[in-house]
C-alpha cells in the first residue's frame, strides 16, 4: 500500500535533508483545500473545508509571517537549518500563499454553483426581484445603517485603526459640486456583529434559500452614507496584523494584568497581509498599500473576502437537508462506565482507555462530576488549555472548592487566541475558591492531566486522567484524540510531582513513568530512537510507529534518521508540519511519512517503539517540534496493560491502513494521495466500528 517515493535529485547532506517549516505547512493547508475539492464530500462538508483554509491561513499570516517580518526589520538574514533566509523564505510562502487562494476561489465557485442546484443562491442585490429588493432596503435602513460609521480620510482626519481580520470597504468619492474636482476616500467597517449573510425572503413554500452577503447589501447602499458625493468605486479589504503576544513574563508583577495589557495591544500589531476585493480601485489600492506600508504581501481576492462564515453561518441558516453533511456521528459512552455509577471502582480494577470522538467526552466530565461531590475526594488537580466557553467542568470544579475539597487548576492563559476566555475562566475559578495557577514563567502549560485524591480506609488512592486533547468538549466532537484512566501507583506519583513542579518550588522529579518537557523529554525521545537503532543492529526487532501533528525539531529527525540508516522501520503518521524528508537513499530509506486530513481533525499523539519484542507504547500532549519539547510542560505516559497497549497498536496501524484519505510524504516535500490497492480503508470512518480498534478488556486487580 505505501508508494513507491522517488529520490532522484535530493541531496542527503546539509540543509538538503530537511523540508522547510513554513513551506511544510502550506502543503498541509493544500491538503486541507483538497477535501473542499473532493466531489464525494456532501456539499456543506466542503464548505467546512473551505472555511477551514481561510482561518487556518489567518493564523499562518498573523503568527509565522509576521514572525519571518520581524526576523527581516530586526537585520536578521542568516539561513536557518534548512536553508533559507527570511527573505527568501517569504517571497516563497507568498507565492505558494497566493497560488493556494486562487485555487481556493475557484473551489468556491464551483462549490456556489453546485449548492444552487441544491435550491441555496447567493444572488447580487441587482439579482433580486422588486419585492426582495424592497424587503432588503427596509432591513438596511432599519437594522444596518444605524450601525455603520463612514470615516473620511483626509488632512484633518487621519486614517482610522483597521482591526485585524475585520471587513471593511473602501469608498472612493467625487464631489457633486461641479468646481470641486479632487478624489476624495473613506472606509466603512462591515459590522461584524450582524451576521455576513442576510436571509433573503422568498415566495412562501419554496423550498429555495436565498442569501445576500452583508457587504453587498451596504455597497448598494452606499449614497446613504455620503450626502452631496459620489461613490465612484467601492471596494472590499481586510488587514490582517501580528497577533503573536510579547511577554515580559520575567517583569510582570501579576501574568493574567501583563496579558490583559498585551491583548489590547494586539490590535495595534503591525500589518502583515492586506486582502483587497479583485478589480480595486487604484487610487483605494495605492492609500491602502501606502498606510498599512504592504509590500508583497498584499493578495487579490476574486470573490468575497474572508470564507469563514461558510463554517460560522452557513450551517445555522441552512438548517436540515442532511445530505449536505457527513451521517451524525453516534457516539458511544464508554462500555466500562456504562452500567455503574461509581467510576472510582472501575478504575481501582482496571486502566481504560478513550478514543474521542468515537467515545464521548461526557465519560470525563461524568467523572469530574463525581470526584466534585464524593465525600471521600480530599484533592482535585487538573490542567486547563483550552476549555469550550460552557463547559460543565467549571462548574464542577467550582463547586468542589466550594464544598472545602482541595482545587488546583492550571490555567494557561498564553494558549494563543484563547487567553480572554481563559483569563475569564480563572477569575470565576478563584472567586469559587479554586486555587489557580498560571503555570512557569517562560513555558505554556500545555499537558492534559487531572489528579484525584480520594481517602480510601487507611489509606489515600490517586486516581489520575491524561489526554492527548484539551479537556473541551466542543473540540472532543470535532478532534480524533485518546484518553487513559489509571489508579497505578507509579503513575500516580508522578502526577503528583508534576503539580507540584508547576504549583510549587520542587526540584526536577526522578520520574518513574512520565517522560516531561522540558526536563528530559527530548533526551529521553533520542534515546527511545537510538535504543531501536541498536536493537535493528542486534537483529532484533525494531520499529517505530509515531503519531503526532507535527514534525519540526531537527535533533528528533537526525535520530530518526540515524535509526533509519541502522535499519529501523519507521512510519510516521504527521497531519501537518514534517521537516523530516523520507524516502532518501542512504538516509532516509526505511522512513515513511503519511498525513491523514479527513472529517475529523487528526490530534492524537501516539507512539510505539517495538523495543526488541517488548513494545513500549505512549500517549502523549507533545508534537515533536522544538516549542514543545524545550517551552512547554508536556508530558508522555506509558500505557502499561498489554490489551491496552494492543488498543492503541491497533489505532496506529488503522491509520497504516487508510488508502482513501492518507497522503504520503515525498522527498521533494510534496504529498501524493495513497494507493488504492484492495479494499478501501477509510481510518476514521472504519474507527467508529469500535471493534475494529479496541481490545475488549479483561478484569483484573492491580
């Protein structure tokens, strides 16, 4: 099933070995484009997809651009490790960028006309009858125009803030007094707060839907803003600006004040991207340009700008019409918490293992639920990255601190475009009596773990939860993540010293079971690699098998590389960034790359090193990317019974099987689709048989 990769012109020395980040993860956002290019994808699925791209690429432009412009204004013009200098780097990113919209685009256009054969129009305002035309000008005149305000730039006014990833339009004007021939310009920000798209009425009984995009609907309007001009064009923008957060942690009397600061700051950030409708007026494009001082990075959009509202009102106003969608997931509770009501019994006689969305992630929450009122819970621990903006797991913590139950929660308020939330959620945590700690200066908190302390007879029982995913319910439908309950003791003292790390002044832990970051979690991931490479030399078995989202430290790759040149079988699941080049003669030889991009966001991080016939098998927080193995908290867990580890064995080589949705990596750092050899496997729609994956548990005591 894997394919045939050809090694022809790829060198296996210096920079020549590695794929550029940057330019690794355009070919990850192409591969998301391409599932809004597949014609079997029921049609809203697609536009998901397309939504996706866009939102996806606002995070790329507002963080890893703006990072590149940063390097360039600071002097910086050394190579990094895979050869290129920011600038070259970014003259590159751009082009691909604009490659990738403009294919984008005409996705969305074939996607339009395919959801009018399906009765759903997003006509121009001059495409409607009389009566509709009639309809929307009374909901702009009553609802929209008192919320527009027209900003004139001139002399006396300077050029108004431009929010960050806002729409706007750009109005240029001529005087109607014949003697006043100067160009006169201004902007109108697109109310963000009424939707993009307004519901056009249509006959009753129909069965059409009609949609007029809120920025078509002021551009007919326009006059109404400007008494004695006249608009001679008006045209869409959107800016997008640096978004990454600069912390002088070290300084900052209070974190959660200093981020608060820094978040109003952000909407000062430099410009980074200017969007501009395509067909601009020049006059509207050379203000535009010269304000925002955009050079290349200016990209020009055939159609409306911004595609995420086909994922945030789309799917609301279209309602029904359920071969639009993927079938509804049905998700199950997990089997060994079906049929009892004490979770701690459960866990007391045996580990168990979650795979979301397949299992719903009520079965944690339930859990949480109930350690919060049991009487005999002395102490409830627990880490919080990314938390949905109602979920129940604050209220339950709430309330246990509330009834005298020892809580410590470690709340990562620098979890990138999250922090308001998170900054909420720890307030109304510490106002319930919750101990809240904002982690270590200069690393995220990004490890998925609750501890539970439960008095039991004469002695005290840690019951722990580690996760691949955040403890959201939201993204727990939406992300492929594995989660383990276990009252093993060794685990259990390792829980207890990695909050107390976190929370305290604790020295580094001799761990038993957890591999940590920063510590030594590099250090220990080499050596796991380099341990296969010796067993591959001895004859024994050796074969690695790892799951991850990215793939981007260049110590972690030489190893695997070294692995690979002793013989050891490497296949390695990323879904997006991979510097790691396969496929190499004499380097990389006995290495695969494939990145599986389907309904579900692939999360997991999962790794097994078959170890000379005695698999070790991890779940783990951790990407193998440098952020998260030397600034970040994370944490890999073994996971020790056998069935357990056959569990997880299993998931992975589901994924080895996919030849519908895997990609696989070449050496020139493209992607080609897998083989369609035999019958399909679809991973993650064969995963929601959860007989294909999970080994049914025996009973046993620990």
């Amino acid at each position: 099933m894997e394919n045939k990769q050809k090694t022809e012109g790829v060198k296996s020395n210096d920079c020549y070995k590695y794929v550029n980040r940057d330019l690794s993860w355009i070919e990850f956002n192409r591969r998301v484009l391409e599932e809004a290019q597949d014609p079997t994808a029921p049609l809203l699925e697609r536009a998901k997809f397309l939504s996706i791209v866009s939102s996806n690429l606002d995070e790329f432009m507002s963080v890893r651009v703006a990072g590149i412009l940063d390097q360039m204004k600071a002097g910086y013009h050394k190579k990094d490790f895979t050869g290129y200098t920011p600038s070259g780097l970014l003259k590159r990113l751009l082009k691909r960028a604009n490659r990738m919209v403009a294919d984008q685009y005409k996705a969305f256009r074939d996607l339009t006309r395919q959801l009018a054969r399906e009765g759903i129009f997003f006509p121009s305002y001059d495409e409607l009858n009389s009566t509709q035309q009639k309809e929307m000008d009374t909901y702009f005149h009553e609802i929209v125009f008192p919320v527009l305000t027209p900003m004139a730039v001139d002399q006396s006014r300077p050029f108004p803030l431009v929010h960050t990833q806002s729409n706007y339009l750009a109005v240029v004007l001529e005087s109607c007094v014949p003697t006043d021939l100067r160009t006169y310009f201004a902007i109108v920000r697109v109310p963000h707060n009424l939707g993009r798209l307004v519901r056009v009425p249509v006959r009753t009984n129909s069965k059409k839907l009609e949609f007029i995009r809120m920025e078509e609907l002021i551009k007919h309007h326009i006059e109404s803003l400007f008494s004695g001009y006249k608009p001679i064009a008006v045209n869409g923008f959107r800016l997008t600006r640096n978004a990454d957060l600069t912390l002088n942690e070290e300084g900052a009397e209070d974190l959660l004040e200093e981020i608060e600061k820094e978040l109003k700051q952000r909407r000062w950030g430099a410009p980074v991207r200017l969007e501009v409708e395509k067909g601009i007026h020049p006059y509207a494009l050379e203000l535009l340009r010269d304000e925002f001082e955009i050079g290349e990075g200016c990209f020009e959009i055939d159609g409306p700008i911004d595609l995420t509202y086909l994922i945030k009102q789309l799917p609301q106003l279209v309602g029904g019409r359920a071969h639009l969608y993927y079938p509804v997931l049905e998700q199950v509770y997990a089997e060994e918490f079906e049929h009892t009501d004490d979770f701690f019994e459960v866990i007391r006689e045996r580990d168990v293992l979650l795979y979301h969305p397949y299992e719903c992630f009520d079965t944690v929450a339930d859990f949480i639920l109930q350690a919060s009122d049991d009487p005999y819970v002395l102490a409830i621990k627990m880490t919080l990255y990314r938390v949905s903006g109602n979920s129940p797991l604050i209220g339950a913590l709430a309330r246990a601190a509330e009834s005298g139950k020892q809580v410590t929660v470690v709340v990562e308020l620098k979890a990138r475009f999250d922090e308001e939330r998170n900054i909420a959620w720890a307030r109304k945590l510490e106002k319930a009596g919750c101990h809240v700690v904002y982690g270590l200066v200069g690393l995220k908190t990004h490890a998925k773990i609750t501890l539970v302390v439960r008095q039991e007879q004469e002695s005290l029982r840690r019951y722990v939860h580690v996760g691949t995913g955040n403890y959201n319910d939201n993204t727990a439908k939406l992300y492929t993540d594995v989660g383990l309950f276990t009252s093993h003791q060794v685990i259990g003292e390792d829980a207890s010293a990695l909050f107390n790390e976190m929370t305290g002044y604790s020295s580094p832990h001799d761990w038993q079971a957890f591999i940590v970051a920063p510590a030594d979690m590099k250090t220990r991931l080499i050596e796991l690699i380099e341990r296969e490479g010796r067993h591959a030399r001895a004859g024994k078995p050796a074969r690695i098998v790892a799951k991850m989202n990215s793939l981007s430290n260049q110590e972690v790759v030489d190893a695997l590389y070294e692995a690979s040149q002793a013989g050891v079988k490497i296949d390695l699941i990323v879904r997006g960034v991979c510097v790691l080049r396969p496929g190499v003669a004499d380097l990389s030889e006995n290495i695969t790359v494939r990145s599986i991009v389907d309904r579900f966001l692939e999360h997991s991080r999962l790794y097994w090193f078959e170890n000379g016939g005695s698999p070790d098998v991890y779940l783990s927080s951790a990407d193998w990317m440098t952020r998260n193995l030397t600034r970040r908290i994370e944490l890999m867990c073994p996971v020790r019974d056998e069935e357990l580890q056959q569990s997880v064995i299993h998931l992975l080589e589901l994924c080895l099987q996919d030849n519908v949705k895997a990609r696989f990596l070449q050496p020139g750092g493209n992607y080609i689709r897998a083989a369609e050899n035999g019958p399909k496997v679809r991973s993650q729609f064969d995963a929601m048989n959860i007989n294909r994956w999970k080994v049914r548990k025996r009973e046993y005591t620990r």
